[in-house]
C-alpha cells in the first residue's frame, strides 16, 4: 500500500472516531431525551449492569468508561435523584461506595430493550459477519493501545 494513502486512512480514521462518537452520542441524546437520560447516563447504567458481578465502586466505573471520577460521580448523582442507582457503603469496607442499580433502573432495561436492539441493528446491519468481527478486533486493537498510553507504555 502507498504510504501517502495509507497515511490519509489513518488520519480519516482516528477523525471518523472522534466525529462518529459525538454523532452517536448525539443521536442517542435525542432518543432518550424523552426519558430524562443523556447518552452518558444511559451507557453508565449498561455498563453497570453488563459489567460487573457485584455493585461497582466510582473507580471502577470511571475506569471502564475511560473517565474521571468526578465525571462519573456527578453522572451518578444525577441517575441517583432519578431513582435509577442506590449509593452505600461496601459491608467489608465502609470507606468504599458501592453503586447498586434499582427496580427503576429494570424497569427501565425492560422498556428500552427492544429500541436498543433494534437500534444496533440498524447501526450494524450493512456489515457482513465477517466485517463485523473485523471491525470488533481493530476496536480491540485501538482500546489496547489507549490503555497502554493511559497506563505509561507505548
């Protein structure tokens, strides 16, 4: 491959990142604008019950969504006054905050289920199950070496 072009591939790629992150989180803003979530709030609340075993800390939240504690924090306040988490102490250590999802928050999986799927349906549709591993494995790829960065490597 040219490396002008190969070039020009890279440069639009890490681009495309950054403007599709923001275009789907638009998106996203806007379809549950009517529920009272953001994009933000949404994704913390999947990656809290998708991610973990037990009632995560604020830490480990901020670490999976690749932002600040603070960030996380306020976003938690939020989805706490919506009924939508229960903050307390971990039993074994009570300096710890355990993030506990609620009934609400169920209910509220129940309801968005089907938009969800239907939604990344429609998002991944024109990709062959071929391009979509591909596509998967470059995402690995890409957060591998982000991770690495964060982390001092690389």
């Amino acid at each position: 491959m040219d490396s002008r072009y190969r070039e020009h591939m890279e440069k639009y790629s890490l681009g495309n990142i950054f403007i599709l992150g923001n275009r789907f989180q638009a998106l996203l803003d806007r379809q549950l604008k009517e529920m009272g979530l953001t994009a933000k709030q949404w994704f913390a609340l999947e990656v809290i019950r998708e991610v973990f075993s037990e009632p995560p800390t604020l830490n480990q939240v901020a670490e999976v969504l690749g932002s600040s504690r603070q960030n996380v924090k306020e976003l938690v306040r939020k989805l706490e006054a919506r009924g939508y988490i229960a903050t307390g102490p971990d039993p074994r250590d009570r300096r710890m905050l355990r993030l506990t999802l609620t009934g609400a928050s169920q209910e509220l999986q129940e309801e968005r289920r089907l938009l969800d799927r239907m939604f990344l349906n429609q998002v991944f549709e024109c990709f062959s199950d071929e391009e979509m591993h591909c596509l998967f494995e470059g995402l690995e790829r890409l957060s591998e070496f982000v991770q690495a960065g964060e982390s001092g490597g690389k």
